[in-house]
C-alpha cells in the first residue's frame, strides 16, 4: 500500500471517529438524562405548595421521567445506529474543463 493510501485510509477513520464523537443523538440524550434526573430528583417529594399549584399532580416526577425515557431513547438511538462517516464524493469523469467564463 503507498503511502498516499495509507494518509487517505487514516483520513477516513479519523472522519467516521469525528462522525461518531459529535454525533447530535449524543449532545440531546445526554442533556435530557442529566435533566431528567435533576427534575425527577425535585418531583420525588414535593412541596404542600408545589402539589397545590399543580393541581395535585407529580408534575415534577412525572416531566423527569418523561426526559429520563427520552434521554436514553436518544442514547439508545445512536448505539445501536452508529453514524456513518459522510462518503467521499466519487471521481468526476474527465472531460474538457469549464470555467466560469467559458459556455454560452
């Protein structure tokens, strides 16, 4: 293998490694988990006065457990969906070369 192939293959895993490492799914699963366990934590035993505003409902358990669930479907999402690195254009075929200043 030449040296040219072995830059361009190292190239392309560093690529799909970069894909792979700000893959959104990670960034929205991750802050949804954090909050959610944030919000589930506040909503476990709440206020007289937090009860009352909502009506008597957990509001606060049951938002942090809705974000925990999403947080790790989005997590799940991205494991067992791994991003593909973006594919390398395919060569152009070789014809007359055009400028911008040439056609009609």
């Amino acid at each position: 293998m030449s040296d040219l192939q072995k830059e361009v293959s190292e190239l392309e895993r560093r690529s799909a490694t970069a894909a792979r490492l700000f893959d959104i799914r990670r960034i929205i699963g991750g802050l949804f988990v954090v909050y959610g366990v944030i919000v589930t934590l506040a909503g476990i035993s709440p206020s007289d006065a937090d009860l009352a505003k909502a009506e008597g409902v957990h509001i606060n358990l049951w938002t942090g457990l809705a974000m925990l669930t999403l947080g790790l479907f989005f997590l799940a999402w991205m494991k067992l969906r791994p991003a593909q690195a973006p594919a390398a254009p395919a060569p152009e075929a070789e014809g007359p070369e055009e400028g911008p200043g040439s056609g009609a």
